[in-house]
C-alpha cells in the first residue's frame, strides 16, 4: 500500500486506518462513560510530526434550546443545536487541529460528522461504520485535522431528518492567512423548518415527500430570521458565505442588483466567475452545499438584494445596504482566493466507475449483504440510524431501513492513494445531490453542460444528468449519498472502501 497519501493526509496519525476501532468499540456496547472520551487505541502510536500543528482543544455539547422562529411575538420553537446556540460557528486558521469533547445532551443517539473536512476515518462521524452510536449522556472525542481553507459545516449523522430537520448544525469556517481582505464578511445559514402554528415541529418526513423531491419546509428562514438586513460600506467588498443547510430545498442563489461573483464553492476556490455569466445568473445549490460571494456594493444607500429564484414565490433572504464610506467607485474585479491545495487525481490513470441513482422498486434493489457474522452486519443490527422504508437506491442496492436490515457490500472497493473518475446518472425524476466523505473531489463537468470544472464536496445530479468527479481514495470506508435527508435515509447511501 502507498502511504504516501496518507502521511499528507493525516499528519497526526500512523498511515494504516486505525481499522478495528469502530467495529471493537461498537461492540462493546453502549459502555461509553459520560466522562471518557473514546479515542482510537492507535493514537497512542502516533508519530510526533515535525512540526506539530495548533492544537485547538474544545468541547462541543449537542442540545436543545429555545429560538424564536415565528418571529419575536409568536411563540418559540424548541430546536436543536450545539451549546445552545443555533448554527454555532468556530473559527480556525488553516493548520489546527481540532480535539474536540464532544457530548451528547439530547435524548436520543447522535455522532457528528464534519462535511466536507478530509479526516482520518475513524472520526468521521458515521454510526456503525466508523464509530459508535454516542448515547444520550454519552460522550466521544473528534480529532479534526483542518488542512484545507474554506466554508464548512457539521451535523449529526443518525436521525438526520429528525435532529438536522430541528436545527442541529454548526458553521466550520477556516481561514487562510493569504485570504484577500474584504470589508465585510457575513455568514449565511439557509435553513427551512417545518412549523406549526404553535411553534412545535411538524412530522419531518411524508411518504410522498420521501419518495419523491423531499419534505419541504414553509418556514423559510436565513439564521433564523424571514430576511437579513445586513450594512456593508458603499464601494465596499464584501465576502459572503452561504450554506444551504436544509434538508430538502435545492435553491437558486442570485442577486438582483449589484456585482457579484462566485469565488469559491464547497469552501474550494475556484477562479472567480461573475455571476451573470452563470446560466440564468444564479448558482443552483442543494444541501449541503455551500458557496462564497464577492459582492461589490454600490453607493451609500443603495441596496444589494440576496434570493433564491428557484421557489414558486422568490424568497429574499437578505439585503446588503450601503453605508456612508470615503471609498472611491473602482472597476469590479473579482477578487480571487488563493487555489485550493487539495490532491489531484491522475485523470489519464484514474479507474473509471459509474453509479445511478435509482428508484428503488421491491424487484429492483436487492437485499444482498454482508455475512450475518461480520461484525458490521450484526452491529447494525441494533443501531437506530435506520429509515423505516426503503424508496431509492444506488446501482441496485439500498442502505438498510426497517426490517431490511443487511448491510450492503460496499459500492466499490477501492486503493488508497489511486485516482478514481466517478460517473453518478441520476435514473430519477428528481435533482439529487451526492456527497463523498473525507474527500474532495473534482467535478469534471456534467452531460447537461451545465456545472464549471471545480473543487466539491457535495455534486447536485438533476434528473437525467450525468456528472463526473475525480478524486483521490483515502483510506477507510467512506460513505456516498445523497444529502437530500429523507432519500439518504430511505435507502440512498452506500460507500466506498479504500484499501
Ligand atoms: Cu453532510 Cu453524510 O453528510
Ligand atoms: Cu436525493
């Protein structure tokens, strides 16, 4: 095996996949302490590296708390978050390593998983694959290399619709020293939630919302809030990050006015293209996915209005006003972030594969899956992170849910440190985006001609569409599924294992 990918790609820790972690730990049982933070056994042989990098020790609790989203007046709605604060967002400069305390305050089992970041597997956040279940009360420690810059997020990987479809995420932004300065910089988490009029959450999935585009929410909101008024200085630059943390929507983000220009996507730069030479002047965004902004302001008192002009009724999640300021109007050149250092794959070498997402049907998804003695197999058995119907697939195989409870064979079988060229065909009637963990990948570009070659974390596939990725295998079993929560967990995920 090469290790060559592996000693860039986790410096904190011996090249070899800390392997029997996830399956030992999980069998033993739910017989984690509150107190105990369960690391891998394999740390303990870690070579010190040269240079250690920062160390950021945090603790991070998932809870529950109050938020008022039906405005000031209405009543409040209990929601999910870490450390009470919806949409918490940690700051750290490229270089850290988070070692993170993580806790569980909620009632039922949770895990967090940290989208888009490159981490060695075993604190990837994925229940029964590459770590327990942490119970309520119960606790795990998360070691989270941030090597690359960019606009990232977490969220819990176990009863997604139920926990995420509350609030439950949180904002990773890492920040590059050789960042061009901007004048202002704002976050901005789109969140939909599905509200009753007394404040309390209506059921997060329908059968015909999951077997179909998703289970939408009416409550449109941007941090919590209808619409954000947010000041920047006229002529000024401003940085704007976008997460798309819904559960269901895909989105069309555009301005009405104003310059502005995508400067990076999935928290990756790319070169800056500006927005009206974007098909329809908007870029199409499905959850999870993210994307930064410089928008250049006009003059004091002019406004720059932010929607999505997907939705049947646009839906104007924020307006940039212009303040007074003594910066001169210069021409509009976007401003573009330092290129993304992330490894490439060999295009000319990679293996090809292609996967299609499918509806699944009783005849069309089989319930082939690993032996009933692997350790895998009888420990999903007992997990809760299952759907209880099974409506899509992946190349003839579907994530367990209800009684159907084998896990898969992997999707393929991959080798660390090779370069791989995924095609995904979406056999469907519906826009589906796919996620790789602990990776990123290139999108080559897609048969509706539609997607610029970029760095991604997350692909959105629109019906009838074929989209190709690249990317280079890091060791472990990675999932790949579609981030639209109810088709991931009514059968839409599957993973790779990288040898
Ligand atoms: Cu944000 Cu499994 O993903
Ligand atoms: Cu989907």
């Amino acid at each position: 095996m090469t290790t060559s990918r592996a000693d860039r790609h986790l410096p904190m820790l011996p090249p070899d996949r800390p392997a029997g972690l996830s399956r030992r730990a999980l069998l033993a049982g739910g017989a984690l302490g509150a107190a105990s933070y369960l690391l891998p056994t394999s740390l303990g042989n870690a070579r010190v590296p040269a240079a250690p990098a920062a160390t950021q020790a945090l603790t991070l609790a998932a809870g529950e708390t109050q938020m008022k989203l039906l405005g000031p007046d209405g009543p409040a709605s209990r929601v999910c978050a870490y450390d009470g604060t919806p949409f918490r967002t940690l700051r750290f400069p490229r270089g850290s390593v988070l070692d993170v305390g993580f806790q569980n305050g909620l009632d039922e089992g949770t895990t967090v998983h940290w989208h888009g970041i490159r981490l060695p597997n075993a604190f990837d956040g994925v229940p029964t694959l590459t770590q327990p279940l942490v119970q309520p009360g119960g606790a795990y420690a998360y070691r989270v290399p941030l090597e690359d810059p960019g606009t990232f997020f977490f969220h819990p990987h176990c009863d997604e619709t139920g926990q995420a479809g509350r609030g439950l995420a949180g904002v990773l932004i890492v920040e590059d020293p050789r960042d061009p300065a901007f004048d202002a910089e704002h976050v901005l988490c789109l969140k939909d939630w599905r509200l009753a009029e007394n404040g309390g959450f209506l059921p997060m999935s329908e059968p015909d919302g999951a077997s179909k585009a998703g289970t939408f929410g009416a409550t449109r909101r941007c941090n919590g809030q209808p619409s954000l008024a947010l000041e920047a200085p006229a002529h000024g630059e401003v940085r704007l990050r976008i997460l798309n943390l819904d559960s269901t929507r895909v989105m069309d983000i555009g301005v009405d006015q104003g310059e502005a220009a995508l400067i990076a996507v999935d928290g990756h730069a790319l070169p800056p293209i500006p927005l009206d030479r974007l098909p329809d002047g908007v870029w199409r965004m499905g959850p999870a996915q993210r994307i930064d902004l410089h928008v250049r302001m006009p003059a004091a008192g002019g406004q720059v209005r932010l929607a999505d002009y997907r939705a049947a009724k646009l839906y104007e999640f924020a307006t940039l006003t212009a303040t007074p300021s003594a910066r001169p109007l210069r021409p509009f050149r976007p401003l573009a972030l330092p290129a993304a250092q992330v490894p490439r794959a060999d295009l000319k070498k990679a293996e090809r594969l292609t996967f299609t997402l499918q509806q699944a049907t009783d005849a069309a998804i089989s319930a082939a899956g690993l032996p009933p003695d692997d350790p895998l197999a009888k420990a999903l058995l007992d997990s809760l992170c299952v759907g209880s119907t099974t409506y899509w697939g992946i190349d003839q195989l579907s994530w367990p849910t209800g009684s159907r409870r084998a896990v898969p064979p992997p999707l393929a079988r991959m080798r660390a440190g090779r370069s791989y060229r995924v095609t995904v065909k979406n056999g469907t009637r519906y826009p589906h985006p796919i996620h790789l963990h602990g990776h990123v990948f290139e999108v080559i570009g897609s048969s509706s001609g539609r997607l610029p070659r970029h760095l991604a974390d997350t692909v959105l596939v629109q019906p009838d569409e074929a989209a190709e990725i690249a990317f280079v295998a890091a060791p472990g079993d990675w999932v790949f599924h579609c981030h639209i929560l109810e088709h991931m967990e009514t059968g839409m995920m599957g993973y790779f294992r990288v040898l």
